[in-house]
C-alpha cells in the first residue's frame, strides 16, 4: 500500500521519532505520534483544537513539544501501525495523509495511554472529526 504523506505529517512522524528517542525507546508508539502531531502546530490542526476549546498548553510539555529532528531510524509498535491505518483510512482515498489524520488515528486506533491522554485532554473523536472536516472546507 502506497502512503502519500504531506509535508507536516512527514515533520509530524520525524517529531514522533525524536520524541521516542528522548524517551529512550526502540519502537514510535501512539503516544509519540500524538506528541509528534501536536508539536507540528500544523495552522489546520491548530484551528480545529481551537474550534474544540482544547488548549495545547495544557498537555504536559513531552507531548507539546516533541524535537523537530531525528537522524535515526526507529520502527513503529503493533499500536503505532493501527494508528497510521486509521489515519489514512481517515483522509480518504484521494486525499494526502495530513498531521490532522495522525491525530484522528490517534483518537481512533490509539493504546488506551494515548487515548487516556486525549480523553483526560477533554477530546471526544466525534468533535474532533467534525472540527477537522470543518477546518478543510
């Protein structure tokens, strides 16, 4: 399966990268995607948690503010794999898999960590689906 990716989901994973190698690990997991897509601060995902009332300054700073680069190469957990599934199935066919997506996949397809994170955020994945599709039109 081919995955187009844009430009700030590619930065977004990079991010994910580093922040799992800040941590120590061997494997990307869903809580590093999310802490990648967040720090993106993709203009699209900003607006959409604005529209949900979702402050990022709130998250704990790991997940607000992932390193931008990784030199290295680490694999993606079982988890993280779901979440890059659900991501793509979330932009559609045609569209490119955007850091918007990574989130959505995250709040679809994510361990319950990352999704514990995201509900103790005050997220609800039905908002943020709607956010998003508002924010693309």
């Amino acid at each position: 399966m081919a995955i187009n990716l844009t430009e700030d989901a590619v930065h977004a994973l990079n991010r994910a990268a580093a922040a799992a190698a800040r941590e120590g690990g061997e494997a990307i997991t869903p809580q590093n995607i999310l802490a990648g897509a967040i720090s993106q601060r993709d203009p699209a995902l900003v607006d959409a948690l604005d529209q949900l009332a979702l402050d990022i300054g709130s998250l704990p700073e790991h997940l607000r503010d992932a390193p931008e680069v990784y030199g290295g190469h680490l694999p993606f957990t079982p988890d993280a794999h779901e979440v890059l599934g659900a991501a793509i199935e979330s932009a559609g066919p045609e569209r490119p898999t955007a850091s918007t997506h990574l989130l959505l996949g995250v709040a679809r397809a994510g361990d319950d960590g990352s999704r514990g994170v995201l509900e103790g955020w005050g997220m609800n994945e039905d908002a943020l689906a709607a956010a998003l599709v508002a924010t693309d039109e």
